[in-house]
C-alpha cells in the first residue's frame, strides 16, 4: 500500500483549513449556505390584516423566515406569526375577535353593573371628564381608548410566550416598534412583555393610551418608523421582504367626508417615513404592497377578511421572486421542524395576588375574582371576572400577567391602576324637544358626582338642571357589601315639573299650562341581582305646590304633601337603551300614599312597563306594553299617568293625554343604516292606547291608535330623532326630539339609581 506524500498532505490540509474554520464544527449546509431573510410589516390599522395572506403564500412556497419586525398592526401580525402561530391560526384569532367590542373599553351594557345602567335614562352625555379632588382638577381622559379590551385580548393570545423575556427567543426573532412621544423617535422593543410591546406599537395617539415600558411613554410605531425595514437589516437580515398596507394619499376630490379626511391625514402622518425606509431597499429584497386601495380603510376593522384575501392577491403578484428564495421541500422542513415552538399548557394558578392602586377595598377585586389555586388558568373567565372590577368605574385599567412560571404552575397577578385623570366626574347634557302643535322642551343639565366616597365605592351625586324644568338633587348611593348585592340611598332636592293640559278634542295649543314645585327627600334600601335586576323600597316626602301659569281651567292653584311608599322592581337586559337590537327592559312598581306617611292624598298605584328588542341583520323591532292604574283613592292630578308624543301615540302632542290609568301599546321598526361613525336610523312606530280616569272606561272602543315615520341618529350628545306623526282623529304633529322618547318612566332627577 502506497500513501500520499507528507508535501501532497500538507497542501490539500493548507486548502481545507480555512474552510473548516469559517465552516466551523456546528454549521450545517443549509445555514451556511442560504441567505438570512427579514421580514418587514408595515402599520396600517384593519389594513394589516393584508400580513396575513402575504404569510400564506410565503408558507406555501417554503421561504425560511429569519427575523420578524413590524409596526402597529404588523406588531401584532408579526408577534403572533414569531412566536408560532400559522397565518391560519393568526386568521382564525382575527375572526374570532369582536373588534367593535374590543375598541371599547367598558363591557357590553348587558354585562354592566345596574348602577350604570339605570343612570343611562339621564339624558347627561355618558363621556365625562374627571376630577382630581386632590390637586383640584378638572382633566379630560388622555384617550379615548384605554385600551382595557385589546390589552387583555393580546394577552390571551400571546400566553405561550409569557415566559419568554428576550425576543430573540421566539420561534423567529421579533421587532416591536413604536415612538417615543417625549423625543419623536423610533424605539425598537426586543425584550420585556411581548403583549404589552405590540399593545404600545399600536397606540395611536388620542385614540390609544400611551403605554409606559422602561419610563419611555410609548404610542404608535408608524410615527417614526410605519415600515421598519432597517430593523430587521440591522437585526442581520441579508434579504428583506418588506410589507406596505400604508393608506394610499387620496386626490382632492376624493376627500369628501370625515373618514376619507381621517383616511388622508393617517396616510400622510406615515407616507415620508414609509418612503424613507422603502429607499433602504436593495439587491434581491422584495417591497409587496396589495392592492387594498381604498376598498379596506385602517378603520374598516369589519373588512379584515376581505384584507387577507388582497394580502394573498398582492403577494401573488410577486410570486416569481418570492419563489426564489424558497427552499426545497426536505431543506423547508427541516427548517420547519428546528423553528417548531415548544409545547404549551395552560399553567395552574399556584396563587393570586392583588396589586389594587386604589382607594376601594382589596374586596372589592378579590369576591370578583373566581380564580381556584391549583387549578388551570382560565383567561376567558378571568376576562368576564376583570371586566366586572372595571365597571366599578374608578380603574383606568384591570390587567394580569403570570409570573415565577415553570412548565406547571404560575402566580396570577392582578394590577388595577386607578385613574390617573380623576375618578370624579363631571356631566353636561341636553334636552329638547318641539312639535307642531305648540309644545316644547328644553333643560340644560349638569351633575358632579364624587367617587368613592369609601372602600365599599359609595358615590355621591349632585345635579343641576336650568331651563324650563330648573332644579336641584343630591343623593348618595352606598353598597354596603363588596359585591354591591345591597345598598342604601338617600337624597333631597327641589325640582320643577310643567304640566301641560290640552283640549284632546280639537288639539290645538295647550290650553293651561301648571308648573308643579316640589321640594323634599327619601330614603332607599334594595338588592341588585348581580347585573341583570334591581329591588328597591323608596320612602319620599316632599312638599309641593302647583301654580297656574297659562290658561284657565277648574282647578287654581293648590299646595299638597307628598308622602309615599314604593316598592319597585327593575329588570334591564338591554344592550343598548338608545337604539337597542337585543334584550328586555322590564320596570314594576306598587306605590302606596297614606295621610299617616305625611300625604294630603290617600291613594295607591301600581303599573309595568316591559320591552323586548330583537333583530335580524341591519334590522330591528322593539316590542312594549305598559300598563298603570290607581286603586284605593283619588289620585291627585300631579300624581296622574301621562301619554301622548313621539312613540307615546305619535300625532298628540307631548303629554297630552293624562289620567289615572294608563295602557299602551307598541311596535318600534327600526334600520340600521350602516353610516359607520355615527350611527344612523329610519324607522316606524304603531302605538295603541290610552288614558282613563276610571277604571271602568277602559274597554276596546276607546283606545286611540298612532303612529311614526323617523330618522334618527346616535350622536355624542344623546339620540337624536326627526320624524312625523299620525294619530287617529285627524291629529299630526312634527318632532324634533334629544332624548330616549320610548323610555317607560322618566326618572328625572330625583332617583338614585
């Protein structure tokens, strides 16, 4: 056997050497061999969506993702996609989330305490701004969405990452960006929480709280940088497949209406910087912009399917080049199986602790928590638990995080974090309302309301009205067990009422015109049943007199003592008591007046008002029956029923009709017409009913049939209706009207709620 010569040796070992050693002993082939590719997704609200068609196709063809980095919507995209979500699994989340409901902060109506849902037949604006009683300071919210929802959402999805605290440690490395609101520039977040990173990417200025990480106040990305294609350079890409849904800048006259001006000024706050990194790109880098144009806005949330089907189309388009950096089949699996995430499963709670930066009781948070050590976490339970601490109306936010995770267990934290703006509140609003016929309404509120007064929330809510209905009533609302099951209430004021006595026979104008005064207090003791009802014993007592302003009519003036027992009993399942498309309202009372409570009139009364609203599609249909009668004595006339106006047989004026009993009937149309930021209606009304001073008038042949024609809007200030009524008779009247007409009772301002 021959062997090589120690000079061949020693030649083909000088050769090989610096190979071996820029190879090195670890580096396989295909790492060696193929570029390093970056992925680069721009912001762009619902746009975004657009990321998750251009992943299919990058999946489909086998393109090995490297580095992820992404801005806003791309944030959220990208994190989902780098932490091991498949661009159908990201498509799933997308549908699955409500992201109407998720831009507001507050639950649903039908999952809010009845405190705030018996506040809302107030016609006071529900915005509000706070007051610091501390510092003496009146402040507005620093946004409008506080983003509670979103937060928890991102959260939820982000779970399997939880335990990871350096980005780079996802099954792809990812970018967050966002801007530094102080300085302007571009901070890119690599480490910390991965929902609270993409969270602070999107915060859009004034619609988005800023959220603080490492003392930097952080809101959307796409002010600094939209499209972070240096980002995922620097991070080592050698190719960079860069993403626009940016909005496209529109012409003049296309510029037409408040979303299209919206649409431009978020194109243009974005374009230069998009522009700037689009310049960074070279040699076999890729810029993938789909044909989204105008068709899905950054606002059009509702169209984000339709996006990710554009996004495919988009990438589509680019498939030759994007088919070039794709890897054969064994090569892409292999990578597929080296960047496959670890298994995930839903730690046991090991324990719950409770960070409540608040002056409420840690109670008040704890009873609301249904979270059993050593079970499993269950983040849609803890969600709807959360959301019921919020409601209590003094957090700016409810959150959690897991941490001292093992693969077993982890500590639930739960942070509430009062609001920094004030937990006080003022209120304005206006009503008002006119007809043809004569008669009109307008009355200016506003209310201060002092919040918690105590660890149990005790409230104490004073209201000023002026206009043609002036008065004054301040009331403390007080539960005194931590799940507010129970409560009392107390309140005193002066209020002012017009009464309107019309001739029904030939419906002209108002024939007298009363004003009734009434100045006292009451006392209140009740149980809510949890979010959906509320039982109540009110005893009032107020001096009153009725004064003759207009007219002439059998009855002068007189004074009279109100003294009255009422046991009342409220249901609410609404979802929304403007414009609702589900639920019932039910409202029963007894009432009871006594000489021996302090009454100069010895009667009782009691009545229901129920309400169901269904819908199907854009449309809707309100269904209600109100029924009252007074037994046992002769009511007096401030104390009689009421009917008449728009939705109470539309045609008649505004409280035409009066009488001791009352019955009513009705069926409310209305349409959605699907105008977007203010929510627009056309409906229709049929009411069948009357008034009868005894109950032996009632019968079929003297109920009085009316009905509506309508539009209506539900503006920032209260709902808003113009529309037409026909009442038997002959009688028509016009309507203007700010305010919640198909309300069965009108608590004004003498209810504690």
């Amino acid at each position: 056997m021959s062997f090589p010569s120690t000079t061949l040796v020693r030649s083909l070992a000088c050769l090989l050497l610096p190979i071996l050693i820029l190879a090195g002993p670890f580096q396989t082939a295909e790492a060696a061999e193929r570029p390093k590719i970056g992925l680069a997704l721009s912001g762009g609200g619902a746009r975004g969506a657009a990321h998750v068609g251009v992943l299919k196709l990058i999946e489909e063809l086998g393109i090995p993702i490297d580095y992820v980095a992404g801005t806003s919507m791309g944030s959220i995209v990208g994190g989902l996609y780098a932490m091991g979500l498949s661009p159908e699994e990201i498509q799933t989340t997308i549908e699955e989330i409500d992201w109407d409901g998720i831009f507001k902060d507050e639950s649903e109506r039908q999952d809010r305490r009845m405190r705030r849902k018996l506040e809302d037949r107030n016609y006071l604006v529900k915005s509000r701004p706070g007051v610091n009683e501390r510092k003496r300071e009146v402040n507005l919210v620093p946004a409008l969405i506080q983003g509670q929802k979103l937060e928890l959402a991102l959260r939820k999805y982000s779970l399997p990452a939880s335990r990871i605290e350096d980005f780079d440690d996802l099954r792809i490395p990812f970018r967050a960006v966002a801007t530094d609101v102080v300085t302007g520039e571009a901070v890119i977040l690599g480490r910390g929480d991965l929902a609270a990173s993409m969270r602070a990417s999107m915060a859009v200025p004034a619609v988005f709280a800023p959220v603080e990480i490492d003392d930097k106040l952080l809101v959307d990305g796409g002010l600094a940088m939209n499209l972070p294609v240096s980002v995922v350079r620097n991070m080592g890409a050698d190719i960079v497949i860069a993403v626009d849904v940016g909005g496209p800048r529109r012409d003049r006259e296309e510029i037409s209406n408040v979303l299209t001006m919206l649409d431009q000024i978020a194109s243009l706050v974005t374009w230069r910087n998009t522009q700037e990194e689009i310049a960074k790109l070279k040699g076999r880098d890729l810029l993938i912009t789909p044909p989204l144009g105008h068709d899905v806005l950054a606002s059009d949330f509702g169209k984000m399917v339709e996006a990710i089907a554009i996004g495919a189309r988009g990438a589509e388009g680019k498939r030759a080049e994007l088919s070039a950096l794709a890897l054969p089949p064994a090569r892409y699996a292999a990578y597929r199986e080296s960047h496959r995430p670890a298994d995930y499963r839903v730690p046991n709670v090991r324990e719950v602790r409770i960070n409540n930066d608040s002056r409420l009781s840690d109670r008040i948070l704890s009873e609301r928590l249904d979270v059993t050590p050593g079970q499993p976490l269950d983040p849609a339970g803890l969600e709807r638990q959360l959301a019921s601490i919020y409601d209590q109306d003094n957090f700016e936010s409810v959150r959690y995080h897991l941490e001292d995770q093992t693969d077993d267990e982890a500590t639930l934290v739960v942070s509430a974090k009062e609001k920094s703006w004030g937990t006080s509140s003022l209120q304005g609003g206006m009503e008002f309302s006119s007809t043809t016929g004569g008669d009109s309404r307008f009355n200016i509120g506003l209310a201060y309301t002092m919040a918690p007064l105590n660890a149990y929330n005790g409230e104490w809510r004073t209201q000023l009205q002026v206009g043609e209905e002036p008065g004054f009533f301040t009331a403390l609302y007080q539960p005194i067990d931590p799940l507010e099951q129970w409560y009392v209430g107390a309140g005193a004021g002066h209020m002012n009422e017009n009464l309107v006595v019309f001739n029904a026979n030939t419906q002209d104008k108002p024939i007298a015109e009363y004003q009734l005064s009434r100045t006292g207090g009451l006392l209140e003791f009740g149980h809510n049943f949890d979010n959906w009802g509320r039982l109540g014993l009110r005893y009032s007592r107020f001096s009153g007199s009725a004064e003759q302003r207009i007219g002439d009519t059998p009855f002068s003036n007189y004074d009279f003592e109100s003294a009255e027992m009422t046991l009342g009993f409220q249901l609410d399942t609404l979802d929304s008591l403007t414009f609702p498309r589900d639920g019932w309202y039910a409202d029963i009372n007894a009432l009871t007046s006594r000489g021996a409570l302090g009454a100069s009139h010895d009667y009782d009364q009691a009545g229901f008002s129920l309400i169901r609203a269904r819908s199907w599609g854009r449309d809707s249909l309100l269904t209600g029956l109100t029924l009252a009668g007074s037994f046992g004595g002769d009511a007096p006339p401030q104390s009689y029923y009421q009917l008449g106006g728009f939705l109470n047989l539309s045609g008649f004026n505004q409280r035409e009709l009066s009488g001791a009993n009352l019955g009513i009937a009705r069926a409310i149309y209305l349409r959605d017409l699907g105008t977007g930021l203010v929510k627009t209606y056309a409906g229709g009304s049929l009411e069948v009913g009357n008034v009868w001073d005894r109950r032996g008038d009632i019968g079929w042949d003297s109920l009085r049939v009316g009905g509506s024609l309508f539009v209506g809007a539900d503006t920032f200030i209260g709902p808003l209706y113009l529309g037409y009524g026909q009442a038997d008779g002959g009688h028509g009247a016009f309507y203007l009207f700010l305010g919640r007409p198909w309300n069965s009772q009108r608590d004004g301002m003498g209810g504690i709620n």
